[in-house]
C-alpha cells in the first residue's frame, strides 16, 4: 500500500436502510493481520436483514455495511505473517474463520460454530485478524465473481455435504428457492449426486427459468402457478422424495414439504426467514425415522473445498452474478432495496476495480 494511504471511503451503515459514503481511518497490520485491498464484495440477503434492521449490526461492523463475501488483493501485512500470503497475492476471506481463541469447535476445524469476528467489506480496504482465513483465489478465471463463493457458494456446499449420506440412486432430491444460495445448491447437486432426480421450486418463473441454464432437473415446479405438492405426489408416484434442502425456511415452507420426506430421509433447513419451526404430522416424523437437520454455513476446509472446485471450473460461479455494480452509494442502496423486493436473479457483486 502506497505510503500516502491514511485514510479510505467506506459504505457506513448508519442505521436502518441508509447507507453513507464516509471516509475512514486505513489501518495498519501487525502480529497475524493482513490488509487488503477490496476487489469485489457481494451482497447477501443477511447483509439486507441488517440493513433493514432485522439483524443486529454492531458499530464495529457498520463501515462496509456488514457485508462478508469479500475477495481482495493483499497490500500490508503483519510481522507473523508467512511468506506464502505475498503482497498482490489475491484471497477470498472466509468469514466463518475469523475467531480470537481456539476452542472445542475450532481444534476440530469447525470454525463456523464458535464466535467470529468480521468487519464489512463494502469499503476500500479491510483489516483481516488473521491470515488463516484467507484463501488462495489466483488462477480464477473471474477473481471478482468469486465473492459470492464466500457465503452463498460455501453455504449451500455445507448443506449437500450434509444430504449425500441419505440418499442413493435414483432417490428424489428437492431444493426450495432457487435464489442465491439455491442456485449453488442445485450445482453442488449435479455435482456430487448426479444419480439423483432432482426438484427444484420457486415461485417466480424469471428465477425458474435462470435455474434451467445452470443446472439439470428432473423437474422445475412454480409454487405460484401449481400446487407444488400435488405435481411432487405425481412425479414421484406417491413414494416422496429422499431428501429436501429448504432455502427459504419459513413455516409454510416447512409445514407443506415435510410430509413429502420419505422414510429414512432428510429435511435441511438453512433458511431462516421464518421464527419457528411447525412440524405439521409428528406421528409421520417419528414412524419414518425422518432427520430434521439445520445446516450453518460451511467449515474453512469446505471453503477451500468451493474454491478448489471453482479453480477446476465444475461450478460455475461466473453466470450466477447477474449484475455487477459499481462503488456508488446509491448504486449500492438501489442494490439492497432490490434484493428486499426479491427483484434479483442470481448474485451482485460491486466490482471496485
């Protein structure tokens, strides 16, 4: 970093749904950190929750938005940093690994379940405590795309990581919403399940539509159009589906899908835009054996698993961001708005170089 470099602009939530273009201080790394210039910060619909004011922001988090897909290029770094992480050497930060004290989740590598740290990305610059979140990006064909890897991508890896124990050979498979993490979930399907039929559904039809590009289903199901239970009951022959991947989490989703679940099988729940959980037949629950799971995140080594897989080009991240924004306040602000009224298909990044 250019030794004039005092200060840097940063989008400064300053409280419920406005956002400010402010100049803030540009730290210096010492110990284990690493500063960053920011290449690209995608937009997820956590970071519009806080934006809103669903989800708590705290003031530390407020410069850059709160926003955590992030991939940048190192310019700075601490003293204790190995040599591997260079200077211009481009990294996507795994968020879910930035934690100040190991612990019983951490020595086992689960580090998405002990309490992280993290500072927006929505800003010119951005301190990093600690290198071991960042991850080798070069050799990407499109660096900037990837920052959506860091949550959606990762995300949704770690919730069919969770499925593939259950299901076999010509079993049905069902993901519900096909937005920007179901996007990536019917991928990592194809991916690591491609004996499997696979269902999606949503109830907008642009979205339906954008999903039968990216992936292969056995069939797309528009909730709004048709009753979705009655075509999976047809489709199916009555003997339902394996496992289910819900997106959206809300009870209504929960409650029309879960019967659906056939014996031995699995309903993942990663959504949460519901506050509770209806199970709608328990009888039915507890006779098929039927494993209702929550799925948070992803660990660091899945990240590196995501990228490892982006590198071989067998997921393709790049058609899932469907608008590229620039640095602008407004530009930014629209972006948000956008997302809250379900306008987007696919991923936005803003893209600052």
């Amino acid at each position: 970093m250019e030794k004039s470099v005092k200060k840097h602009r940063a989008i400064m939530l300053k409280q419920p749904k406005v956002l400010v273009l402010e100049e803030v201080p540009t730290p210096t790394p010492s110990g284990e950190a690493v500063l960053l210039k920011v290449l690209s910060a995608g937009i997820c619909h956590s970071d519009v929750l806080r934006w809103k004011g669903e989800l708590p922001c705290p003031e530390e988090r407020r410069a850059g938005a709160g926003t955590h897909e992030v991939v940048g290029e190192i310019v700075a770094k601490g003293e204790n940093v190995p040599d591997t992480f260079k200077e211009g050497l481009k990294v996507l930060i795994c968020s879910q690994a930035i934690y100040l004290k190991e612990d019983q989740y951490t020595r086992v590598g689960l580090t998405h379940h002990t309490k992280n740290e993290f500072f927006g990305g929505m800003q010119e610059y951005i301190l990093v405590p600690h290198y071991r979140c960042l991850i080798n990006v070069e050799g990407l064909e499109d660096v900037h795309a990837a920052a959506p890897l860091a949550c959606a991508g990762l995300t949704s890896y770690g919730a069919v990581k969770k499925l593939r124990g259950f299901v076999k050979p010509g079993d049905y498979v069902l993901v519900v919403g096909l937005g920007g993490l179901g996007l990536y979930a019917v991928q990592w399907v194809n991916i690591f399940m491609p004996y499997v039929k696979l269902v999606g559904i949503d109830i907008r039809e642009n979205v339906l539509n954008f999903a039968s590009k990216i992936a292969k289903f056995e069939m797309l199901i528009n909730a709004a159009k048709e009753n979705p239970v009655k075509a999976l009951n047809e489709i199916t022959k009555n003997n339902g589906v394996r496992g289910i991947i819900d997106i959206v989490g809300t009870p209504e989703t929960v409650g029309r899908y879960l019967n659906l679940v056939n014996h031995l099988g699995v309903y993942i729940i990663v959504g949460v835009i519901g506050d509770k959980l209806v199970i709608p037949n328990l009888r039915e629950v507890v006779t098929k054996e039927i494993v209702i799971q929550g799925s948070f995140m992803g660990s660091l080594q899945d990240q590196y698993e995501v990228v490892e897989l982006a590198k071989e080009r067998l997921i393709d991240y790049k058609s899932l961001v469907s608008k590229r924004l620039k640095f602008d306040v407004e530009e930014i602000n629209k972006a948000f708005m956008d997302v809250e009224q379900g306008k987007i298909v696919g991923r936005q990044i803003v893209q600052f170089s």
